[in-house]
C-alpha cells in the first residue's frame, strides 16, 4: 500500500533513528510470526541487561 500514515511513539521513532525526521519514506516488510519471537526474545535479553541511567544514578549514590 503507498500513501499510509503511521504514528510512532517517540521511543520507537528513536530506535529507528527517525525522531529528527519529522516524518520519513518507510518500507514495511512483513515479518513471519515465528521470526518476529524470535527477535522480540532477543531485544528483550538486550534490554534488560542494559541497566536504565535512573537506576545506575541511583546505585552510585547509595554506594
């Protein structure tokens, strides 16, 4: 389909590297479901051992 709108957190605009952009030509790629949980499994693991600056802040002041 050309022409479509589609509205992205900030969050998701910025892991795309487009929350400069304004707006941005996209291709949208489907995705089979099993390789989509597979992926999701994956950034999961990367994002929890990625520790959240609040809790590092918070960590180093208890120290």
């Amino acid at each position: 389909m050309k022409d479509r709108v589609i509205d992205l957190s900030y969050a998701a605009a910025t892991q795309l590297r487009l929350q400069s952009a304004g707006s941005a030509q996209v291709k949208l790629e489907h995705v089979p479901a099993d390789e989509a949980r597979e992926e999701m499994a994956i950034l999961a693991q990367e994002i929890v051992s990625v520790p959240h600056k609040t809790h590092a802040k918070r960590n180093k002041a208890r120290a």
